[in-house]
C-alpha cells in the first residue's frame, strides 16, 4: 500500500466511516441545550426500528459495547445470582467471564465454537439449575461469523421465567433484529459496526420485565445506572447524564438517517448480496467457511479457513500491502483462519475489491 493510504476497513469493526458521518460530528452543540436535546430524541426515534421496538426504553450509554454488558451485570443482577450464558464464541464467554467477576454464578452451555446454540441446550440448563436469573446470548458472534437463534432461546427463557439478554453489537442495523416479537428483555449494540460510526458509545433496549429486575439488583452503581438513564432522557428536552460525547451522537444521528434514506429493508439486503458474492468467491479459491456445525452464519461479517499451506498471519500481511484490512482468525481458530468484515457503509465493489486481491496474493504464491 503506497503513500500512506488508509486500507479499506474489511474488518469485524470499526468499520468504515462514510464521509457524511465524519462531516457530522464537526458541528459543536452544548450537551444541555433545546438543539441537542432535539437530535437526540431523533436519534433514538430513527433507531427503534433497528432494535425492533415500539415498547422498550432505548438508552444511549457513553461508553463501549463491552461497557453496556457489564452493566447489564450491574444493573439486573445481585452477588449470587445464576444466570445461563451462551459461550459458542469469544464474545459469550467474554459475557460468563463479567458476570463472574462480579460474583454470578455462572452456567455455561453451548460450548463448542463450531455449533450454532440448540434452544434444546439452553432449555436443559435451565431444567438442571435452580433459579436462573437469565439467559446471556451472543446474536451475531464475531468469532465464528454464527447467527444463533434467538427467538427460539427467548421462548425457552420465558418458560422458566428466566429474562433475555441479547449481545447484539454486531448484528444489530445489518440484519433484522425483532426486539418485541422475540420477547427479549435486554439488548445492546454499539457506534462501530452497523452503525458505520466511530467507537465509543454504545446503546440498549431495555424492557419491562428487565426493568423490574433493577429494582430487585444488590449492585451498587453509578456510570453505568441505566435508571439515571432514563430519568434524564424522560425530562421536557431530554438530556443525558454527565457530558455526552456530542460528536459521536451526531454521527450516529446522521449514519441513522442514512440507513433509512437506503431504507432498512434495502441495507439487510445489501448485506445479503454482499454475504453470498463473498461466500461464494471464498469458496471457490479453495477457502472453507469456519464452524462446521453453524445452522445459521452471520450476513455481516465472514470467518474463513484459509486453504492448505497458507499462513493466515502472511496472508493478512500481503493483503494488507495491497490495501486491504482483514481481521485476525480468534481463539483455536487464530492459526488456521481470517475474518471479513462486510457490515455497515460496504458495498458489493468493496467485497469485489477484496475478493480480487485475495485472488491475487494466493496466485502470487503460486509463482515460482
């Protein structure tokens, strides 16, 4: 890659950040004023199609994807509470691994990275233990490219009387996420995925029954206290506590309006297309989809086994010369796999564009 040249983003997130939305976020509003407290409203009205409710409380909270999880731990949970964790990837283990480190008991199913959750699983864990407070599950895992099945995880959850709590930061604007129909409880995304802004701030749905969990929490909180959350977005011009990272709400505010200028229904298409022409090229160059056992694969980003005798780390780095991001395989995969990004401001030429170059490098290897 010459003269410096940012590389194309064809990553897990960030991801790429369209020219508009870095436009935004040079305008200045003071945080307590009518004007932002006008664009914050918007932005929040313009993503309650993306979560997929009419009915949850959707909070804006100034801190990270991971952030929000943790408060989830916080705000819902007291020292000694069971709660059920999904772990078939690096983002649901990560979820075990914070509730433990506040003191949860912690019940882990589906396991194995390379299989999609089976709600049968989940349903037994619940039968096996007594009190589980709530089922923890990765929507989209970005270490596997899994799309586990969480609707049907939430009618299992709801049998017991148990919440759900759904990680949908990399899912959540790329395919369709149904916030009421499922019956979720809790759910979080986040600015540098699908949202196609800049990290940093991070937003949740939180319903009814989630709500009545807080009022039950043994956690001491404060950052991260979704109820003072709530308080101050109910207000006449709704605000946010402390100073709100203005920039980046104005990214998200403008990205927002760009997803429904394409319309919602256009952008899950356009991840689609962009899924199968990857898949598709992927296999033909001798690439294997990662996770034999994965019934349903994530539209927004890809894991692939790289082929026979090539070297992911040298395969990224040649790539990489050439202009093009890709991320790094995870877990036991790290050694045998890539992962491709295609959520958010990508494009079907972006992925033609990847997906020439990685023809490129495998025949350059090819050459004496």
């Amino acid at each position: 890659m010459s003269g410096g040249a940012a590389p194309l983003l064809m990553t897990p997130g960030p991801t790429r950040v369209p020219e508009r939305v870095l436009q935004a976020a040079h305008r200045v509003l003071h945080h307590r004023t009518p004007e932002f407290s006008s664009a914050l409203a918007e932005l929040l009205e313009l993503l309650r199609p993306l979560f997929g409710t009419r009915t949850a409380d959707l909070l804006p909270i100034h801190a990270t994807g991971r952030a929000a999880m943790e408060g989830a731990i916080t705000n819902f949970f007291s020292p000694g509470d069971t709660v059920l964790v999904c772990t078939n990837g690096k983002f649901g283990e990560m979820w075990a691994n914070l509730a433990e480190s506040y003191g949860l008991d912690v019940v882990r199913v589906a396991e194995d990275w390379n299989r999609s959750v089976n709600p049968e699983e989940v349903a037994r864990g619940l039968a096996a233990s007594r009190d589980v407070r709530a089922v923890l599950v990765c929507h989209s895992d970005t270490s596997t490219g899994v799309l586990n099945p969480v609707a049907e995880i939430a009618a299992v959850a709801r049998e017991h009387a148990a919440l759900t709590l759904v990680d949908g930061i990399s899912s959540i604007g790329g395919t369709p996420f149904l916030f009421d129909e499922w019956g979720l409880d809790f759910a979080v995304t986040s600015s540098q995925k699908c949202l196609m802004c800049s990290p940093g701030v991070s937003f949740v749905a939180v319903g009814e029954r989630a709500w009545e969990a807080v009022g039950l929490s043994g956690f001491p909180r404060n950052y991260l206290d979704f109820g003072a959350v709530r308080q101050t977005l109910s207000a006449e011009h709704p605000q946010t506590p402390g100073t709100t990272p203005v920039g980046l709400m104005l990214q998200v505010l403008e990205a927002l309006r760009m997803i429904h200028e394409e319309s919602l229904e256009a952008v899950f298409e356009r991840h689609e297309r962009m899924t199968a022409l990857l898949r598709r090229r992927a296999l033909g160059l001798g690439f294997n989809l990662q996770g034999d056992g994965l019934a349903k694969r994530s539209p927004t980003l890809s894991a692939l086994g790289v082929p026979a005798g090539v070297n992911p780390a040298d395969l990224r780095a040649r790539i990489r010369e050439r202009g093009i991001q890709v991320a790094v395989g995870l877990g036991s995969h790290e050694g045998s796999s890539i992962r491709i990004g295609h959520m958010g401001d990508i494009r079907l030429p972006d992925v033609e564009r990847t997906m020439d170059v990685l023809e490129q490098v495998l025949d350059a290897r090819e050459r004496p």
